[in-house]
C-alpha cells in the first residue's frame, strides 16, 4: 500500500481520524507522517491539552489553598498552564489531582513499561505481567499445599527473571 499524501513511497503508518463524527483512515509513509507530526504540534500545545482534560473544578474536592509543590514551588494551576511538572516531586504532591487525569490519558494509573520486540516476542506479554501471574499461582500454590507445584513455579519465575537479565546485558 502506497502512501495517501505522497503516492510514491509505501505506507508504514496508519492513522484513524475522527473529525465531527466522520472517520477517516489515512495511510502514511515514515517521511509524510513526520510532516504531518510537525504540523500538528505546531498547532497544538500540550499545555492545551492537558488544560482542556483537566477542569480543576470537577477532578476533586474545592480546596481552600493552591497544591504546591513542597520541593520546587510550582502551583498545580501553573502545571495546567504549562503542561510540564517542575520536579521529580511534583507526581507525589499532585497525585490526587493528576491520577485522575493519567486515567483518562492512558486509561490507566499503572506504566506498563515498553519492551524490545525479542523481548515480546519471546514472552508474549510484558515480562512484568508474567511474573506478577506466576507469583499469585506461587502464592496459591503454597496456599493449598501443593508444594511440587509450588517449587515448579517457583523455578519458572527464576528461569524468566535469568532470561530478561540475559536480554538487558547484552544492550
């Protein structure tokens, strides 16, 4: 498939737009999506963004004073403005503000991290979630007694924490 915009080079992204209910699928080459990327953030500001996601009124409780941040100062109203955090400190001082609005950017609060393709391809999901599940079978396991079970887990667990450290090494 070639690109919509150009027509010379094939399509390696794909694009869904919706625009006043009407979808539209765009086709893209790398070079004509990197344009299209330019161009709209030449037109849109994150700080737009986050503002328009974050009523101030509506995530919370009214409160009295301004949050501001106890390491470098910055208000919350002046994170909305600005659309960056000022401080690693920022997260933990706006969390009651900002959990709400991670969950409607990412549909979740929890980063579910990125892994290298090998990395996926040999694990299937994310090595965090495997883990996680073979710990609560391990749990389980224990739990009802079944001891051969358990030790079996428990070596898969080792084995998959021995595979992801190989994988990182070799970076």
């Amino acid at each position: 498939m070639l690109c919509d915009i150009c027509g010379k080079n094939p399509a390696t992204v794909h694009l869904t737009e919706i625009i006043d209910g009407n979808i539209t699928e765009i086709h893209l080459c790398e070079r004509c999506a990197k344009k299209k990327s330019e161009d709209f953030q030449k037109t849109f500001s994150v700080s737009d963004f986050l503002s328009g996601l974050a009523d101030i009124d509506s995530l919370s409780p009214k409160v009295s004073s301004p949050i501001v941040c106890s390491n470098c100062g910055l208000t919350y109203k002046k994170f909305t403005e600005k659309g960056k955090f000022g401080c690693f400190q920022c997260y933990s001082d706006f969390r009651e503000k900002i959990t709400p609005l991670l969950r409607k950017i990412h549909g979740s609060i929890t980063y579910k991290g990125k892994l290298p393709k090998e990395i996926k391809k040999e694990f299937g999901v994310s090595v965090s979630e495997k883990l996680n599940s073979l710990r609560k079978q391990l749990e389980r396991a224990i739990k009802i007694e079944e001891y051969e079970e358990a030790a079996r887990i428990r070596d898969q667990i080792k084995e998959t924490e021995k595979k992801l450290l190989k994988k990182k090494n070799r970076r």
